[in-house]
C-alpha cells in the first residue's frame, strides 16, 4: 500500500466547505490498509436508525472496521437505543455514543454523520432510507427494504436523485457458499438454467393479519413514541407486543412469509439468473396459505419456485440447469452440488468473482468500501428494489388468490387494475416522503 | 339494536373486524362499496370499523366513494384512512375532492392532502399549492414543495424556482428535492434541456451537498452524449463532490467517448481521485481504456498502480495479460504477487495462451510460474504443453509438469506417466509422478455395479413423514441400476405436497458412506473403480521399478482400492527388504475391509513387534468396515481382545465399538469407564451407541447414560447423554 497521504482528508473538506455542511467520506483509500489503522480524521461517521436485534447484530459487524466511527442512535423507544448506545460504548471504551429520539431532528442536526445503518421494522425501512439520503448520508438498510412497489421505486430514485451510496442487507450476496452458487449459474456451468428455487420463511403466511391488539395505556413519549413508532402507517392504539416485535404478521407492518426470507433469497436468485434489473412476470397462484409451491417466470423463461422445505438451513436456494444444479442455505459447510467434481473449482469461482466485480465477500466491508468509492454496492437500491417487487407481486398474487401478470418497466400489473390498488398505500401525515 | 343494524351493512370481513384475525386484504366483491361507504357515514361505526371500510374501499372503491371519503379528510383521527382510499381510485373525481380539501383542511391534515397530491400529480392543484410554498407551517411548506415537484408541470417549476432565493436548512432542501423531482419528469417525458436548466441551476449552488452531487449527476446524464464535456471538466476538479458526482454519473454512461474521458484524465489526479477513477473504469469493463490502465500499473504510485492491475481482471481484456507478465518479475513483491492473483483471475483463451507460452521462455522462474498459472486458473488442453515440459533440463520444472499431468492427462499419457515415475531421478521427481498416477487413476474412475450394499434408505420430508425405502433401492441395485433417481415414481409420496429427500447409507468398494439427495435428484452409490488396463500397466511396471519407484508404484496401487491392487501390494509384502516393510504397512493401512485376513494373521503371527502392532491396529479398523451383521463385527473384535494392551490400542478399540449399535457393545464399552486413560473415549462411545439404541434397550441406555452424566466433563457430551437418557426414559 501507498504511504502517500491523500491530498485532501474528508474533515479537511469540511473545513473549507463550511462546518455546517455535512460531506461524505474522501476516498481515503490510501490510508485504509496502513496496519489496518485509520486515523480517526479519517474513518466513515455512522449513526444508527432504530436499532434492536437485528441492528445489534449488524453493528457486531461494522463496529470492528477500523474505518468507523458510530456516533449516534436515534430510536422511539429509549430502551432500544441505549442497549444499541451500550454495545457501541462498550466497544470504544468510552460513553460518547449521543441518543435520538426523533429521526429528522437526528438527521438534520447530525451533519457531521456519513452515513446510516438503519435496522428499523419493515414498515420504516424505505422512508428511514429515502430521509437519510435525502440528509446527504448513505445508507446501510435492513431488508425487508420496502413495503410496496411504490416505496421501492422512490428509494430507487432518491439514491440516484443524491447520488448515495445505497445498500440492502441481503447479506447473502457476499458470502461464499451463496457467492459460488451464483456464479456456477451466471458463469453457465450449470448449462442452461430453467429452473430457480428460493426459500420462503416456513412460519406465518401470506396472508396477513388486519385485526389491531387490544388498546393499552400509552407509555410516556420519552419511552416509547407511539406515532413515531407507526411512521407511515395507519394509525392503530398502542400495545406492547408490537413494539417488542409482534408487528410481524400484520398487514400495515409485514410483507408476509414471503417477504421475510424472499428478500434474500429472490435477491440471491434474480442475481443468479442475470434478473437482478428486472422482476417475475408471471405469478402462479397456489391453493394454500403460504405461497410454498408458487411457479413464477422471468421475462427470459427462467423459472422461480418459491419453497418452504428442501434445505438444511434458512434462506436457501437452489438453482438447476441442464448440466447440474447446486443449492445452498444458513449453516452448510459447502453447497450441495449435483457433482462433486463442481466444488473443486469453489475458491477459483469465488476468487474470481470477487476479482472481476471488485467486491469482498464481506456485505459490510462492500458497503464501506462504495462509500469510499462511491461505486454501486452488490446489494444497491435497484437490486433490492426489483427483488423486492417480486416479492410484492407474489403476495398480491396470494391475496387476489390467482394468477397475476406484472410489467417491470412499467411497474404495474398488466391488464389488472385491481392488483393495480396493491402497488402504493397512502403514507400518514406527517410521514410522508 | 343499532349495532345489530350495522352489523347487517357490514360485509363479512368488515364484520369480523375488531379483535378477531380478519385476512382484510382480500379484496372484497366490487358490490360491496355501498355497505362500506354505510359504514363510513354512520355514527355508531368505531374507528376500526371506519378503517377497516377505508382499506377495503383502496380496493374496490369508485366515484361513489369519494364524497364521504372527502368529509373525512379534515378529520384528525379519519384523514389519513381517506386519502388511503381515495389515493388509489382512479377517477378525476378524486383531484377534485382533493383541491377542495387544500382550501379546507388544516395542520396536519393538511400536509397529507398536499402528500396525495404530489402522488396524483394533479397539475390541476398547482396554484393552490404553490400558494403553500410560504405557509408559517414548516411541513406545509415543505410538503408543498415535493408535491409540486411531483406535479411537474413548468407553472410548478417556475413557482419553486422563485421560491429557492433565499431559503435555508429544510426548506431550502424540500424546494431543491422538488426541483430534482421535476427534472427527472422533464427527463422521462423526452424535455431534457428544461431538465438541463434545472440540474445547471442546482449543480452550482453553494448547498446542499447531496444537491450539488444530484445536479452534476443529472446535468451530465440529461445531456446525452455531449454530457462528456462535463466529465472531462469534472474530472480535474478539486472539489471531491463535484468530482465523485461526475464519475459516479459516467458509470451510468455508456460508450468509448466516456471511458476515454475517464481514462485520458485520469493522468495527473491525486492518488485518492485516481483510485476512484480506476475503479470506475474497472466497472466499466471496456477494454479501450487498456492503455492508460497498463501506463499507471506500469510505475508511479504504488496503491495506483495496485489499483490498476486490479481493473484488468475486471475488464477481462487479453491485452492485459503480458502487462501482468512482465509484472509477474516486478522487483516488489506486492507488485508481483498482485500480477499473479489478477493473472491468475483473467479469464479468456488469449491469456490462456499467454500462459502456455511462458513455458517456451527457457527462463526457469517464468516457466514455473507459467505452471502454477495453469493449475490456478484449471487450465484445460494444456496436456502436449505439460508433456513437453516433463523433458525440460531443470527439475524443478520437470516435477511441478509431472505433477500437473496428474490434473490434466487421461489414459492415454498414461504409459509415458508410467515411464516418467520409472526414469525419475529425484524424490521431487518420483513424488510427482506418484502424484500425477494417482490423481489419473482417479479421474479415470468409472462406478462399478458389484460389491454395493445398501444399509438403509430413507425417503421422505424434514418433517419426518417418510418411508423405509432399502428393499426398493436395494432392488433396483440388484436390477443393475447403478443411478438411483429420488423421484415419487419410485417410491410413493410419503408426504405430498412437499420436496423429499432420499437418504442412502451404503458400503461400496468396501467404504461405508451416507449420501442424499433430494428430490428430483439421482445417487450414484456405486464404487468408482480404476479401468484394469491402468492397473494393469501399475503392476507390470513393479517389475522394471528400483526401490523408490516400485514404493511409490504401491502407493499410487493403494489409492485406486481395487482388489489387482491389494494382489500386487500382498505380493510385494511376502518379499524382502524395505519394499516388503512398506508393503506390510499399507496392508496394515488398506481403506477396505478386504485386507482383513491378512492383518488378522499378521497380528497373531509376525514376530516383528512393530508390525504386530500395526496389524491389530489395522484389524480393528477394518472389522466394522466389513458387510456382516453388528453381532458379527462385535464377536470379531472381542476375538481381538487378548491382544489390545496398549492404551492407544484401547482407545482405537472404543471408537469401533462406538460404531455398533448394540447393548452388548455397550456393555462392552461401559467396561472401560473406570480406567482414567481410556474413559473419555467410552464415554464418546458409550452416547455414540446408546443415541442408535435408546428405544430398544432402554434400561442399558439408562444405566449407561447416568454414569457417563458422572463421568465426562465435556459440556457437551453431557448435553446428548442427557438428551439420549430422555429418549429412553421416554
């Protein structure tokens, strides 16, 4: 690595771009690798966006980078954000990590922050994304990313609108086992694909609950901002089992079995099969309550079927051709291949994958290293955006409870002005993008 | 009574509203609409009831609903469920009620029917909302302006233009979002110069930031081709959000004019603005750009050119191959190796040549590398390559060619493998030759009916609806099927509507396995058996062989697990000297049970102590290896008992009993439990079978189980033994 310093540091550019302004990281590619040391002028300025369990975990992650720096939390509910502020403090040693309770008083005063991890419910994921970019800040964001078509699209269009650096966690682009699989397909090892499958969360169902929780006392603004807490969605008394993660599975605040596991998986699939600009087409319904079993096609014939059983771990997938298949899912030591000969060239696919796209098989390490490079990440706004709307579209295909045929350039379905009324939802005051 | 009466106007899901679970996103009959509109108007309906009307008429509703859902929309606690209704009904009537609203409705309401407008794009609601762009309440103000920007029409761009002057923090944020959003209709509707003015305005502003990089990103891309000139101004700027908005914007660019702007204006940039402008060439993958990418890998900076050899693999261009040769002898190693990891990840027959060729370069370093960039990138074809190369004066070279033909040839080179290892003269040599026989031997391998024994076989779901499937495989084994198809045709649907897995545990060329596949899928559980004319060669080649080769013939015998090769090894072993010693260890070490006889008597009769030793070792390994029933594998390594003194050979015992699911091998094993050298491994054993035993032999289990509890410290033995005891107190 270079030892020349770079010509001009990001908090340098601060200076002479006015204290106020908040700037993104300067590339400080040739300090990055120095013995692994990042001087702290240097490192991406992080705060985080409701972080619970999930955002623990995704901290665990980005908090032993050496080019980080988390700065803040902002969350509606205290108890959240000081168990995020504590694993942040806990692992600089001190209690500098500043709290939030109300997410565009945190963006707007925090313009020293590059960039946001966002690990929110589902129904925050697209506004807390586009408000974030809209600040100036990139942004890591939790998947399921969007509740509707219409959400995905303008997060789609604010991250090219700013020109940030935009990246979904579907984490599993960037891991080997998942990495090899996709590669065997795109590099046509597997001869022609004709059939993909992906794994779809084995519990809850497509449909969705409507019902509300029985009211209880609000708990005081400071604890638990309930009307912050909903965002977007339509209103709803309070109840505790919501805010400690029993949102799942209601319509307002969930994308269904389907979307739970199939931001990953479809993701992973639509790469696979050179369908990651693009979603299904077709949409099979199927006479049960999960969608195990739906066939959906691509616009090039590939088909997806969506899945409840065939792996050994969650968010598998499996993609067959006419010359093979290789399958894989959380917690194999090595894909399953149709022949074993297939994995001898495992380190050599996946080397050169990361070779030829520049991208580290580290979800995170790709994400910090766009924001340097301002590249698009493996999981950008498009990716999550298109495989998302496959998701989308399958569960409107549950809920009208027959076939469905969707346009993805148009963004609507085709002929089909009732699966049309599924594509947006009225966002509530003052949530509104 | 009255709640009885609205009872009768609720459809049924509108009725099941309220506490109980109602799938309320099935969309409700079109017919439905008057009894939801009902429900919205009468004053005993509860909130729920309201929103549950409003969410199902965002599905069916028309014209007709829009009057009680525009009488809500002043309602603090009803306005948003209105416009969730009215927002997706597609009928003129809608904009109508909504304008009417943004003269009425108040607060926060307010800032939600401006919301719908923007979504709506109703052109028609312009004055009125532009009128809100100085409303004194920020969120109406702002609301305004990415409505307006929504709306897009010049009348909304003109008012937010005349709005920017002077504004600051949100606001001024809010009118540039509007202004941006605007631009990119403009974009979409062919008008790109009104997209141009807009993103020129916005590109030179002072801030915000994420503005600037939107409007050089914008200005660039809605100029088309001639967006260039401004990457080529870009490009030399100081100003990083100038500069990192006009690369990113070119990776959006097709075409050689834009990768040559990148690339001609990369020369004299910093470091850091080099290494973004090489990274983007490198996803840009176009090949034109080679020249400059090989002029700043070949010196300057290092992290430079660093980040130029990383490009090449990336644009995967052939040109690049001789660059990262010639840098393969870069005298700094980071240099060097980074050439070898890109070479290594080049793709294409161009560089594959490149490769071959540095084998004719007579330097022996770049031959050698020239070889390790074969076997890197799995080059195929390069056999004639590599034979030639096994004749070449340094041995280095010779070795690693020999031992890459292991990877590459077939059989037909392998007689002149054969003569290679004979004419070998150095350890190096004679290894790689080994090597290469046997890694031929084994890619030549074809499976073999014959010597298949099928133990078990599992059909069915994870969720354990499954079926015993051993007599059907074992039939179809007996048929002569060598491939067994997981499939419902052959063996019922123990659990519809679900992918199944067939699970097979067998013993093929004397090698016990399990193997699954799932449904849809085949096994092979054969044996994959050496062609004999390969062995044939091997065998009469022992003949000819010194010493050290015929050693390294028996090895590369061993490997193939055939009974030729077990003949030739026992015939070598019943010789003399140090090919007899090395023969009587690989009987001792054979991987089948078909060497049993031989150790057996080794063990009872060799006067050799050392060969004793590994001769029982051998035979306790191999008794469970053998095709009999439990009982028989047990009586066979009781028989063994008198001659296992040794701890080790103690402990080698236990892991063999720990494979025989059988309460006297428990019992057997518990026998060991009080001897501090040898009670870790009954413990391990002891769980191993009591987990296959524990619903036949309950008491034996138990027993077994509460002592290993006191014995084992390891955790997590402890967990299964308590799991295991458990199952039999169950």
């Amino acid at each position: 690595m270079s030892e020349n310093k770079p010509t001009l540091s990001r908090r340098a550019f601060l200076r002479t771009a006015g204290a106020l302004v908040a700037a993104p990281a300067i590339v400080p590619a040739t300090v990055f690798g120095r013995d692994g040391k990042v001087p702290p002028s240097e490192r991406i300025i992080f705060g985080g966006i409701g972080i619970g369990n999930r955002g623990t975990h995704d901290l665990n992650w980005m908090l032993p980078e050496p080019d980080v720096q988390f700065v803040a939390v902002c969350d509606p509910q205290r108890a959240r954000a000081a168990a995020a502020k504590n694993v942040i403090d806990t692992r600089y040693g001190n209690k500098d990590c500043k709290l939030y309770h109300n997410t565009p008083q945190f963006l707007a005063e925090r313009t020293d922050i590059d960039a946001v991890l966002s690990t929110t419910g589902d129904r925050w994921h697209a506004l807390a994304a586009i408000m974030a970019m809209r600040a100036g800040k990139d942004i890591f964001s939790e998947k399921p990313s969007c509740m509707t078509v219409a959400e995905g699209r303008a997060v789609v269009e604010t991250a090219q609108r700013y020109g940030r650096v935009y990246q979904a966690g579907m984490q599993r682009l960037s891991e080997g086992n998942f990495a090899f699989c996709d590669e065997m397909a795109r590099s046509g090892r597997l001869g022609r694909i004709h059939t993909v499958r992906a794994h779809i969360a084995p519990w809850d169902a497509a449909e969705l609950r409507h019902d509300w929780l029985p009211a209880e006392p609000l708990p005081p603004k400071e604890e638990v901002d309930w009307d912050a807490w909903l965002g977007p969605c339509p209103w709803r008394p309070y109840n505790a089992a919501y805010v400690r993660g029993g949102w799942r599975g209601h319509y307002d605040f969930h994308t269904s079995c389907i979307g739970e596991w199939g931001a990953h998986t479809f993701a992973s699939c639509q790469v696979a099969i050179g369908c990651e600009r693009t979603a299904a087409v077709e949409y099979h319904y199927v006479n049960n309550d999960s969608g195990d079993g739906m066939v959906t096609v691509f616009e090039n014939g590939i088909k997806m079927v969506l899945q409840r059983e065939g792996w050994r771990g969650s968010c598998g997938v499996r993609y067959e051709g006419t010359e093979g298949w290789v399958a894989c899912a959380d917690g194999y030591s090595q894909p399953d291949v149709s022949n074993p000969a297939m994995l001898s060239d495992f380190k050599k696919l996946v080397g050169d994958y990361m070779a030829r796209t520049q991208r580290p098989m580290s979800h995170m390490r790709n994400f910090l290293d766009c924001i340097k490079s301002r590249h698009k990440p493996v999981a950008d706004e498009e990716v999550m955006h298109y495989s998302m709307a496959t998701v989308h579209a399958a569960n409107v295909c549950m809920w009208l409870k027959r076939d469905v045929r969707y346009d993805p350039v148009k963004e609507r379905f085709v002929n089909d002005p009732d699966a049309d009324r599924f594509l947006s939802r009225a966002m509530r005051e003052p949530w509104i993008y | 009574m009255r709640n009885k009466q609205i009872l009768l106007v609720l459809s049924a899901a509108v009725i099941l509203a309220g506490a109980m679970y109602t799938p309320a996103q099935t969309v409700p009959p079109k017919q439905e609409e008057g009894k939801l509109i009902a429900v919205l108007k009468s004053a005993d309906a509860t909130r729920k009831d309201k929103h549950d009307a409003c969410r199902q008429l965002a599905l069916i509703g028309t014209k007709a609903a829009v009057p009680v859902l525009a009488s809500l929309l002043g309602d603090e606690e009803m306005s948003h469920m209105a416009r969730y209704a009215l927002e997706p009904i597609p009928d003129p009537a809608v904009d109508a009620a909504l304008r009417e609203a943004l003269g009425t409705v108040k607060g926060k309401p307010l800032v939600g029917v401006i919301g719908s407008v923007g979504v709506r794009a109703d052109a028609g609601a312009v004055p009125q909302v532009a009128g809100m762009l100085k409303n004194s309440d920020p969120l109406v103000a702002q609301a305004a302006a990415r409505a307006l920007g929504g709306i897009g029409t010049p009348e909304a761009v003109k008012a937010l233009e005349g709005a920017l002057p002077g504004t600051s923090g949100d606001m001024k944020l809010c009118i540039c979002e509007g202004l941006l959003r605007a631009a990119e209709g403009f974009v979409a509707a062919g008008k790109n110069p009104d997209a141009v003015a807009i993103y020129d305005r916005l590109r030179k502003l002072d801030d915000p930031h994420q503005v600037r990089s939107g409007g050089v990103r914008g200005a660039i891309l809605a100029r088309g081709p001639a967006g260039v000139a401004l990457i080529n101004e870009y490009i030399k700027s100081s100003d990083y959000i100038l500069f990192s908005a006009a690369i990113r914007a070119s990776s959006e660019m097709p075409g050689e004019a834009v990768t040559k702007a990148l690339a001609d204006g990369m020369k004299g940039l910093s470091t850091d603005h080099q290494l973004v402008v090489l990274g983007t060439l490198a996803v840009r993958r176009d090949a034109t750009a080679m020249p400059q990418i090989a002029e700043a890998a070949a010196s300057g900076d290092k992290a430079v050119r660093l980040a130029a050899m990383k490009a090449m693999p990336a644009i995967g261009d052939a040109s690049a191959a001789p660059i990262l040769l010639d840098l393969l002898n870069d005298s700094d190693r980071d240099i060097a190796n980074a050439a070898q990891e890109n070479l290594a990840a080049m793709e294409g027959p161009k560089v594959d040549a490149a490769v071959l060729a540095m084998l004719d370069s007579g330097q022996t370093a770049r031959q050698l590398k020239g070889l390790e960039m074969i076997e890197r990138r799995r080059m195929t074809n390069v056999t004639a390559a590599l034979m030639k190369a096994t004749a070449d004066d340094d041995e280095a070279v010779r070795s690693a060619a020999i031992r890459l033909l292991g990877s590459t040839a077939g059989a037909d080179e392998f007689p002149v493998l054969v003569k290679l290892l004979l004419n070998a003269e150095s350890a190096s040599e004679i290894r790689s030759a080994e090597q290469a026989l046997s890694g031929v031997c084994s890619r030549q391998a074809q499976p073999a009916a014959g010597g298949l024994v099928i133990h078990k076989a599992v059909y069915g779901a994870a969720d354990g609806r499954s079926a015993d499937v051993t007599a059907k495989v074992a039939e179809l084994v007996k048929s002569g099927q060598l491939s067994i198809t997981a499939s419902n045709a052959n063996f019922g649907d123990p659990a519809e509507g679900t992918v199944k897995q067939l699970t097979v545990d067998y013993t093929a060329g004397g090698v016990r396995q399990t193997a699954t596949v799932a449904e849809g899928e085949t096994l092979t559980p054969a044996a994959a058996v050496t062609p004999k004319p390969l062995l044939d060669q091997l065998v009469a080649a022992l003949d000819k062989a010194q010493t050290p080769q015929k050693a390294a013939l028996l090895r590369v015998l061993r490997s193939t697990k055939t009974p030729q090769a077990l003949d030739a090894v026992r015939s070598a072993a019943r010789g003399e000297g140090a090919i007899a010693d090395e023969a009587v260890s690989m009987l001792c070490d054979w991987p089948t049970a078909e060497a049993l006889p031989d150790v057996l008597k080794m063990a009872q009769t060799a006067t050799d102590e050392r060969v004793k030793v590994l001769a029982l070792r051998g035979a306790i390994r191999m008794i469970p290896l053998q095709n009999i029933s439990e009982q028989d594998k047990l009586a066979g390594l009781k028989k063994l008992l008198p001659m296992v003194q040794r701890n080790q050979d103690k402990q080698l015992l236990l892991g063999a009993l720990g494979n025989i699911a059988s309460a006297d091998a428990l019992a057997m094993i518990m026998s060991y439990m009080d001897d501090p050298a040898t009670k870790n491994e009954a413990c391990f054993a002891a769980v191993a079978v009591a987990e296959r035993i524990a619903e036949t032999d309950k008491a034996a289990v138990t027993e077994a189980m509460q002592t290993v509890i006191k014995t084992t410290t390891n955790q997590a033995l402890t967990r299964r033994a308590r799991q295991v005891l458990n199952k039999a107190r169950n």
